[in-house]
C-alpha cells in the first residue's frame, strides 16, 4: 500500500468532513498503534475503535475471523487482510453471504482504488442511532453507496492533491469469469494445514471466485464439534450461487452429512463430496455423491506390520473417546489391536486431551509435550507411537526424536504433518515440490534421529484428497469424467502425486455385506526415513480383518 505524503490525520478528518459523521467512521493506518482487532468472551470483536458486535458465521473463507459481518456493519482490518469494500445491511441480506463481498467489488470498485492511494487501512462501518429510524430523507440504498465513493474521491483527492504530476489508474481488465465454480471445505492452519494448502494449489491452478476464477474456498471453524451449525451454514450457503456445480468439504467433519442434505434439497444438481469423514459411513454415504477415507481398515494391519519391521516390540495408540466414537477411528483402532496379537506386538493405549474442548490445542500439544518422555520411559525405546490427531503429532514427533521410539506414519500421513515444527525444517524454498519436501525432510530427520526411525507417506494425505478431489469434481462438471468412476478418481489423485503407488477399494460394511457404491478407501505405501519405500500396498491384507465389526 502506497504511503502518503501528507499527515495521516489530514486523511482521517478529510474523510470523516466529507462523510459528515453520518454511518462511517474512518481512520488511518498509521494515526495510531497497530493493534489486531480481538474477539471478547462475550462473542463481540473489541477493536481500537469501539466494540462490535460479532456474528458467528462471519465472512466465508478467507475473510474469517479477521472479518466481522452482522446485520449492520463490516469491519476489517485492511493492513492485514487486504483492502476493505464496506457492505450495507440492506445488501447483505440480500446476497448469500460467500458472494457479498464480490458483489461489493463491483458496486465500489473505484471506492477500492481509492482505498489503496488514500492509504486508508481501517474503516469501520458503524450504524448510528437514527441509523434504524429511517427518516424521512435517508439516503437510499444506492445512493449511500455512490455517497461513500464520492467522499472517499475526495479524500484521496486532499492527500494526492498537491502533487505536480497525477498518475491516472486504470481499472484492470479483468478476465471472464469462469462458468463453472467449485466450492472447496477446509479446516484452518491450526487444524489441517496440508488439507488447506490442497485448495490453496486449486486456487493457484484455477484461480479464486472472487478474481473472475473457478475456486471458492471457505474454512470451518477451528471448533467445529461445538459450532456445528456455523459449519452447516457455510457449507449450504455455496449452494447459493448459481454457477457452483460440486461441493468438496476435507476433512468431512460432524456436520457434513446434514449439510449435504440440505444442499442437495435446495440443489439436486450439486455434486458433494466427502474427504476423510468423520461421521459413520452409513450416514455420509446417504448423503454424499461420494466419500473418501484413508482406508482404515487396510491400514489398521499395515501399520502394525510396518512397525514391526522397523523393529518395534509395543505399539503405543494415542487418542480420545471423541475420535474412538468414530467408526473409521475406532474400528481401525480395534483392527491394530488384533493384528498386534497376530503379529507378537503388545498393544497399548493412551488417553490424550481433544484439541476441540476446553484446553484447546495449545493445551492438548502441551500434554503430549509432558507425557511422551514418561511413556518411553514405561515401554521403552522399541515403542511404535500413533496419534489420531493431527495437533497432537507435532509435538509427539518432537518427543521422540529426543527421548527415543518409532513412528511409522500419521493417522493422515505426509512429510509436511508434523515434521517442518518438530524439526525446524524450513521448507519455503520447496513449497508444492513434494520430492523435494521428502529429501529435505528426511535428510534432516536422519540427522537428528537416525536411519528408520520415522515413517511417512511420500506426498501428503490431506493435501492430495483436496486437491484430488477438486480435481475430479471440476472433470465430472466438464464432462471429461464420470460420476463413481474409480478410475478417474485415480487419474484425479494421480494428478498431484506423480509415480506414487496407490491401493484400496469400496468400503463394505461388516454387518451386511454390503459394497458401498460411493464410498472408497485409499492408502499409500509408506515411506521409512532413511530406508525407503515398505511394499504397504503389495501387502495382501488377511480377510479376517475386514469382517471385524465395530464395538463403541
């Protein structure tokens, strides 16, 4: 953003002169401290302007949390999430909530050039008491709009003005937009990272909704078991515009299944489809066009089979009763237990905090930080650890790189899961080279820990079932692939994991019989550092396990 000659408070007062004081309160970047705007314990978001009130869902996607959107005013800090577009209550209402704020690009699209050379970076949208009264004389919608472009022209005006040379803008022209949209679910950094850098490499493909591309992507909350009707709502509310044809939520958190339904009640059209869900197989197979999971049942023996040839006597499974109400977790679970007797291991479990409840996952980590060094120390260095959570194998991977043990892979395996924290590996020259991650990874690892110690899959899990998912829906939607092809699935997966081995198949339900039609279960063969590939997926896997059913 361009700094601006003048005071920055001459700003601040031209703009507030030429708005008369009357909805909009606006304020320079630089008239004060930097200071990032706070959500209370009360849900309103405490700025250095005042409080506001904040409305759970937010803005989609990137706009979440460092948006706020209620029925009366947007707030947004522009310095750190780019140039703010102020909406009126009159609009979002009338628009879905994932499109308000490209429809506000084009009704103040030069309100947004302006923003850039006034160097405004804080505008606060405010409602005033008569703001609800509606006078006789208000503005009209429209014309509050072209009143908010007029003033924020003069005050770029006041601090462009005494320049002896002006530079004109010229609008660029921008490409048109593509026909067909994809609506991409992920969880945040916090909680899934490589499952958002998947959607971020269809953006970079594709291009975003917002920019004229083909990608919308949202995230759902970090606490998403308590907020699940927040996550509902974002998924159902992709089903709003008119051009989405396929909606991919990974992973496929509770909530899922009912925001399928509702979608496919509004938009029958709309293909849904589910990576890694986390609901029971039954209940997200009645409403996704199709699901995908590691596959649990296949990777509960050779997980078990791939730690013993790394040498481990005890395999350590670390989780909580949310994750063993699962069926793909708890089954799995059940399915290790088994192989750990049929292959002379002896089994152990550990109960660690969910980073979904109260200690939150700074406070799950710090568990995990504290007892990995007692549990070396109970079953001894030729332990094999595993983890169900993803926040929880950082610091596990850090602990036994200094206190000793094995770890053969992730729940949701990737040389990016964990390993980069745990190591302190940079990877910003390598990012979206995946043979490159996997050297630098493991030469690192191998460094520090030895030779056949750590285990993973050669690409990211997470990141492939994004990207590979996006993939597939965007060449149904074209027409180049069809709707429950395995094949093609492949083909879309293979996309991003070039010269990997993949296997798996339907998921069948023990209790039945059953072949799901529209639910498959995938793994890759692992990858031991320091050692190489372990043949997971020639692995022919006894029939006994797959009929073992599962016991909440």
């Amino acid at each position: 953003m361009r700094e601006a000659d003048e005071p920055a408070a001459n700003t601040s007062a031209a703009c507030e002169s030429a708005l008369g004081g009357l909805y909009f309160s606006v304020r320079s970047s630089r008239s004060s401290a930097r200071a990032k705007p706070t959500v209370r314990q009360d849900g309103c978001f405490q700025c250095k302007y005042g409080i506001v009130p904040f409305h759970s869902y937010g803005l989609a996607g990137d706009f979440h949390p460092g948006a706020v959107r209620h029925r009366e005013c947007v707030f947004r800090d522009a310095r750190e999430y780019g140039p703010l577009l102020p909406l009126q209550y009159d609009i979002t209402r009338k628009i879905p909530r994932h499109r308000a704020q490209g429809q506000a690009d084009i009704l103040l699209q030069s309100a947004k050039y302006l923003f850039t050379f006034a160097d405004i970076g804080y505008i606060m949208v405010k409602r005033k008491s008569d703001f609800a009264k509606k006078k006789k004389g208000d503005f009209s919608m429209h014309k509050r709009l072209l009143t908010v472009a007029a003033a924020l022209a003069a005050a770029s005006m006041l601090v462009i003005g005494c320049k002896k040379a002006e530079t004109k803008v010229q609008p660029e022209e921008k490409p048109q937009a593509s026909a067909i949209h994809i609506g991409v679910v992920t969880g945040t950094v916090s909680q899934s990272e490589d499952d958002l850098r998947g959607a971020e490499e269809l953006i970079k493909r594709y291009g975003a909704v917002k920019d004229g591309g083909m990608i919308q992507h949202i995230t759902y909350p970090d606490d998403f078991m308590s907020q699940q009707e927040t996550t509902i709502s974002q998924i159902v509310a992709l089903a709003d515009d008119p051009a989405m044809k396929a909606i991919v939520v990974n992973q496929a958190v509770p909530g899922t299944a009912e925001a399928f339904k509702r979608v496919k009640e509004k938009r029958a059209d709309i293909l849904c489809f589910a990576g890694e869900a986390h609901e029971d197989p039954l209940v997200i197979q009645a409403s996704a066009d199709l699901a995908v999971n590691a596959d649990f049942i296949s990777r509960g023996y050779t997980i078990i089979w791939a730690a013993k040839q790394m040498g481990a006597k005890t395999f350590v499974h670390i989780s909580f009763p949310r994750h063993m109400s699962y069926e793909s977790l708890g089954l799995r679970r059940q399915i290790m237990e088994e192989a750990c007797k049929d292959l002379g291991l002896t089994f152990a479990f550990e109960t660690a905090p969910d980073p979904t409840s109260d200690v939150g996952v700074a406070g799950a980590q710090q568990f995990i930080l504290e007892k990995v060094p007692q549990w070396v120390q109970k079953y001894g260095k030729d332990t094999a650890f595993f983890c169900t959570n993803d926040a929880h194998t950082e610091p596990l991977l850090k602990q036994i790189a200094a206190y000793g043990g094995m770890f053969v892979e992730a729940d949701l395996p990737s040389p990016l899961m964990g390993y980069p924290g745990a190591f302190g590996i940079d990877l910003s020259a390598e990012a979206g080279n995946f043979p490159a991650i996997l050297k630098k990874v493991e030469s690192t690892v191998v460094a520090k820990a030895g030779p056949g110690k750590f285990g993973t899959w050669a690409y990211s899990y997470g990141f492939t079932v994004t990207a590979g998912l996006g993939e597939y829906a965007k060449r149904v939607a074209e027409g180049t692939a069809a709707k429950g092809s395995m094949s093609d699935l492949y083909k879309a997966l293979g996309e991003f994991t070039p010269g990997a081995k993949w296997n798996g198949g339907s998921y069948i339900d023990a209790n039945t019989g059953v072949r799901a039609k529209n639910h498959t279960l995938v793994y890759m063969d692992t990858y031991i550092m320091g050692q190489g590939y372990l043949d997971t997926t020639g692995l022919t896997v006894p029939e006994k396990y797959y009929n073992i059913k599962f016991q909440k």
